[in-house]
C-alpha cells in the first residue's frame, strides 16, 4: 500500500481507491493523482478495495481486467451495503467501451448497485482527472446529505434525551410535592388534635404535658423541613451563606451529638464517638458545619436498627480533617449510590417507605461541604450493609491561622449573652396577624417590657407619633402598606418623634434578598419566624444597649 499512517475520516472520505491489474501501472497512476493534489490508495486486491470502501473513499477507479466474475459479485455486495445516502462514483478503464457485450453485461451489473462511468481507453490524463474531480464533487454533496442526516439523528436523540429529562424531572417534582405535603400534614395533624384536646380541659396533668410536648416537637418538624426547603432555595440560586471563621471541629461535632442523643436514646441506638486529640483548626461557619455532621448523624441514627450502633469519628488526614459517620443498618442499595447526594432523590418514595423526610438533607451537607472547600463521600457495600459517609475538610496554614482574627459565632455568642432584663422597655409591635401580636406582647411582657401592638403601619405610625418607642418590631409582608414602606417613612421622621427607633424585621421572608431589603429600608436586624424566645429578647436588648447603629454584620438568622 502507499499509505503508512492511517487516514483521518476527512482524508478517507476523499480518497481515490485505485485497482489495477498490475502495481506498476495502479502505481504511476498514483502517483499522476498526487500530483494533481488528490488522494490516492492503491488495493492489490479486490478484497482490499471492498474493506477500504466499507472504511470510506471519495471514488474508485478500476480496469476491466481487474474484475473477474468473482470480483465483479465481491464488488456489486459491497456496494449494496452503503448506506441510504451513498451512492459512490465508480470510474471504469475499458478497451471496448460500452459497445462490448462483455462490457455492457458489466456496466448493468454494476449500474444496479452502484453509480458506474465507463471511460475508453486510451484516454486523455487531463480527461480522466477531470472525471475524477467532477465525480469526488459529486461525492461530497452526498456527504453534506450525510451530515445533514446525522446532525438531525443527534437533535433527536437530543430533544429525546432532554424530553425524557423533563419527564424525569416532572415526575420528581411531583412525588417531591407529595412528599411535602405528607410530611407538613403529619405534624399540622398532631398539633391541631393536641390542640383541640387541650381546649376541652379534660386532659390529665401527664397527658396535658405530654401534649405541649407533642405540639413543641411537632413545630419543630415543620420549622426544620421550611429551613430545609429554604436552604435548598439558596444553594440553588447560589445564595446559601457562611460566615467563616476559626472553629474546632471538636466543638460543633460535640454539639450535633449532644442534640441528637435524645433520638438515638428513644430509638435505642448507641453513638460511639471517637476524635483525634491532634484534631486542628479550620475556616468555616460553625452553625453550617454543625448543620452538616447534624444531618450524617440523624440519618445514621434513623437508618439504624434498635440496639444498633453508629460510630462518627474525627481525624487529622495530612492537611485535611476527616469526618466519618458510620452505621451498621440498611444500607444503600449499588444503583442508588451515584444518586445520593442529588436533591428531592430518596432510595424509597413510596407510600409504604418507613423513613419521612423530604431527601434534601444530603443535598444540603454537600452543598454546605463544598462551599469550605472540602468533599463528602458515601460507601455502602449494599442493602442490609450499612453505610459510611466521609467529610474531609481543609485544615488552616499556620498563616492562616496566625492571620483569622476570631473564632465564628463570637458575635452571635455575644448576642444571646446581652442581658435579658426588658423592665421598662417600650416595645411597639406591628403585625397583621392577632395571633403573632398576642404572642410576642405575651413573650415581651415576661421579660418587663411594656409592648403595645399595631394592626398595620398606618396605626403604627399614629402609635409612634403619639408616643415614640424604645424598640419597634415589625411584620414585612402586610396588606396595604408593607414594613419596608413603614420603615422608609419611620425613618423619615424627626429623631424626637422617632425617627431614630432602633428596629427589627420579624417576618416568615427568609431569602437573602428578603434580609437586603429589610436593611435597605431601615431595619437593623432581620429575624425570620419562628423565633426563639431567648434569641428575640436578646435581639431586643441587644438594639438597645448599640442604640441606631446599622450593620449588617450584625443580623441574626436562623
């Protein structure tokens, strides 16, 4: 052959296969062809030529002493292999012409198969090259069919494949709503019943007690899926925040085990907890980190059997610290394990599935993991098998370290432990709601203050004229005029008359956005509802002893 490196497909497709009786003659051929600046191959065989047709060629070019009957059936087989769009140029060296029976047996043959020029020799070179460039033009128009029939296969199979994702996602989403509701209708249900029977006033000291319990941890349920939910909605839209800084992973590992021990203790499962001594320094927001050995630990916990055993463990790793989370319970089925930190995705939503939750939990530890920099991991050898999920994260350079001026939460530390004596204190609350006025004048009052209460900002505003706060706290979304529009005309009015009242924004908007807006306007502080007594007390006590100051570092969120 008189090719040594094997042709690209473009060069293939351009390639002027030769078959000739003899080399020298298919050899000088060749090489007039290169000459002219075309692609010559020549086949010593007829089994050569039908393998390099199947592997692409522009034309061929062949003599009727090259083609014996076997040939000729070899060849007419080949070309009825081509596919719909091909139709390759044939060029045919004949003494006889056309007019020979044998020739014309030939040309019929061929013609039925394939597209077949008979040339008669002798024959000019410029004539033959001038057939040849006309019939490879030819040819890369059927190539343009070709690329116009691939590219509309590949946006097919693409307007499938994204069609079968949108079905995908559809489906998702709609098992994912059903998830939802099932589990804010399961503790709604609790609570309105308890509820319903605390009313009565039939209820026994025990069972009066156990209902407030039941009411408590039911509402927790619900905040702790909307908190999940909103995380979910800041990691999409790349708003889910830190606030870094230097933490001791000992510290928010102890604390995840802490409030999770009353679980394992009711579902009977012991935690076995081991930390290396050597454990350093990282950068990162202790709530979110806490937050994430929260969720692996819980999950443990959950996939446990009774009397079972989970082990979470914490280690130095060259320049990471590494976090394990290890159960000994049911295990990850193999065709699941891509899947498991994707978000909405459970192993089992089925309505007999035994575990609730919404399936974000995971999603949201490696959202939260990887904003620090780091990695998580699962493993599971299979269902009945356990699992065992790894967190590794960055440790701090000793520059670093030298560096951080602080560790994270000293400002949120700082916040909770502000004295709580509100006696005295004049606190305007405004909110649409009766029942979230009556609460917080109930919390407030507790705590000394003095609260008065406004339906909506208009009524606020007469409040506030007629006796200017010490503290005001207000609702967002209300009809008629909204708290931001209540706080820009606060903040327009004389010092005297109020316009310096240190205020909150206590509302159920909990975006990043949300919080902007309401500093924007002229809140010092955003708390989203629910709140916790102790925390909106601080939170008041706290605006009090720093008077006007704004800062937006200084917002509380949970």
């Amino acid at each position: 052959m008189t090719e040594a490196i094997t042709p690209t497909a473009h060069v293939r497709d351009q390639r002027v296969l030769i078959l000739a009786p003899t080399g020298r003659d298919a050899e000088l051929g060749a090489r007039f062809l290169r000459d002219a600046r075309l692609s010559p191959y020549v086949c010593y065989s007829i089994e050569e030529l039908c393998a390099q047709i199947l592997a692409g060629a522009g034309i061929v070019v062949l003599t009727e002493e090259a083609l014996s009957a076997r040939a000729f059936a070899a060849l007419a087989r080949t070309l009825r292999d081509q596919p719909p769009w091909s139709d390759l140029p044939i060029i045919l060296l004949t003494s006889g012409g056309s007019d020979s029976p044998v020739n014309a047996e030939a040309l019929a043959l061929l013609a039925a198969v394939g597209n077949v020029s008979l040339i008669e020799r002798p024959v000019r070179m410029m004539t033959l090259l001038s057939t040849m460039q006309a019939a490879l033009r030819a040819r890369n128009r059927q190539y343009d069919v070709r690329d116009h029939i691939q590219n509309e296969l590949r946006t097919k199979k693409e307007l499938e494949l994204a069609f079968n994702q949108i079905e995908e996602a559809s489906r998702l989403k709609d098992e994912f709503l059903a998830t939802v509701s099932h589990e804010l209708r399961t503790p709604l249900n609790a609570v309105l019943g308890w509820t319903r029977l605390l009313r009565s006033n039939n209820l026994k000291a025990a069972e009066h007690d156990r209902a407030l319990e039941t009411i408590e941890r039911s509402a927790r349920s619900q905040q702790q899926l909307v908190e999940d939910l909103l995380d979910v909605s800041r990691a999409i839209s790349g708003k889910l925040r830190l606030e870094p800084g230097r933490v001791n992973p000992r510290k928010f590992i102890e604390e995840a085990v802490e409030a999770l021990r009353p679980t394992a203790q009711a579902r009977n499962v012991r935690v076995k907890l081991k930390i290396d001594p050597k454990l350093t320094i990282v950068n990162g927001d202790p709530a979110r980190l806490r937050q994430v050995v929260w969720n692996l630990l819980s999950n443990a916990i959950k996939f446990s059997s009774p009397g079972g055993l989970v082990e979470l463990s914490a280690r130095r790793a060259k320049s990471t610290v590494e976090i394990c989370v290890k159960d000994h319970g049911e295990g990850i089925r193999q065709d699941f394990l891509p899947h498991v930190f994707e978000r909405f995705r459970q192993a089992d939503m089925t309505t007999t599935r035994a575990h609730g939750g919404l399936g974000l939990g995971l999603a949201i530890v490696r959202q939260i993991v990887e904003l620090h920099a780091g990695t998580v991991s699962v493993e599971s050898d299979g269902i009945g098998r356990g699992a065992k999920f790894t967190v590794k994260l960055p440790l701090l350079t000793a520059s670093e370290t030298s560096s951080t001026r602080k560790e994270s939460g000293e400002l949120r530390s700082d916040a909770l432990m502000v004295t709580r004596d509100l006696e005295g204190v004049r606190v305007l609350v405004v909110d649409d709601e009766v029942d979230t006025r009556d609460l917080l004048r109930a919390v407030l009052s507790k705590r000394g203050a003095r609260v008065t209460t406004a339906e909506s900002a208009s009524v606020a505003l007469k409040k506030i004229w007629r006796r200017k706060p010490d503290v005001l706290i207000s609702d967002v979304g209300m009809p008629g005029t909204d708290g931001y529009e209540l706080m820009r005309r606060v903040r327009l009015l004389p010092a005297e008359r109020g316009g310096r009242i240190p205020a909150v924004a206590l509302t159920a908007y909990a975006r990043e956005q949300d919080r902007k807006r309401a500093l924007a306007a002229g809140y010092q502080l955003h708390l989203t509802k629910p709140v916790e007594v102790a925390e909106l007390s601080a939170t008041v006590a706290h605006l009090l002893r720093n008077g006007t100051q704004q800062s937006s570092d200084s917002h509380r969120r949970r």
